[in-house]
C-alpha cells in the first residue's frame, strides 16, 4: 500500500473532493503506458490534513508488468482532485511525499 499524506488544505468553501489515485509513468522514463487506476479518496473534512491508505494489490503490480514495467523505480504516484461541485474559491491541497509499505 502507498501512504498518502494530505499535509495542508485550503477550502474556504469546504468544498468536497476526492483525489483520484493511479500508477503513472514518472518524468523522464523511456517506457510509457496508461495510468493504472488505483482508487478514489473522499477527503472528509475537507479542509482537515489527514493521512490515507491507498491499496496497491498484485494484480495491479502484475497489469503493469505485462505492460513492460520492470522496475518500480520507473512508477510513480499520480493523484489529481476532483471536486464534486464548484468552489466559490480555489481548493488547494499539499501533499507529502507518498511512503509504500507493506501492509501488516
């Protein structure tokens, strides 16, 4: 699993969102292929830092090896906000930097 940690957010509006999570190629790798969609967190409240589990199962990290991805070093955490309706004013969201672990 990918720890992903929300470390600041900035919704006057308190506006809900969700981060869409996937698998992505990262800047500069010579082999490319489709962002492998992992989940989508609903951050609540949403305008509380929190910390959230985003499951990797084998069957992904098998998907993207029959694609040609051999080295997990070439993979990288792709996130993007969707808000569910229209903030009166810009959401912004900081995230650390994501930690895998090995789920217990």
């Amino acid at each position: 699993m990918i720890v992903l940690r929300v470390s600041e957010i900035k919704n006057p509006a308190k506006a809900s969102f969700s981060l869409e999570t996937g698998l992505a190629p990262c800047a500069g790798v010579t082999r490319t292929w489709e962002p492998e969609r992992l989940t989508s967190l609903g951050v609540y409240p949403a305008d509380q830092p929190a910390s959230y589990a985003v499951p990797v199962s084998a069957a992904t990290l098998d998907r993207l090896r029959t694609r040609g991805v051999s080295d997990l070093k070439d993979v990288c955490l792709q996130v993007k906000l969707r808000l569910m309706r229209q903030a009166g004013d810009a959401v912004e969201v900081v995230l650390a930097a994501p930690e895998w672990q090995q789920e217990k």
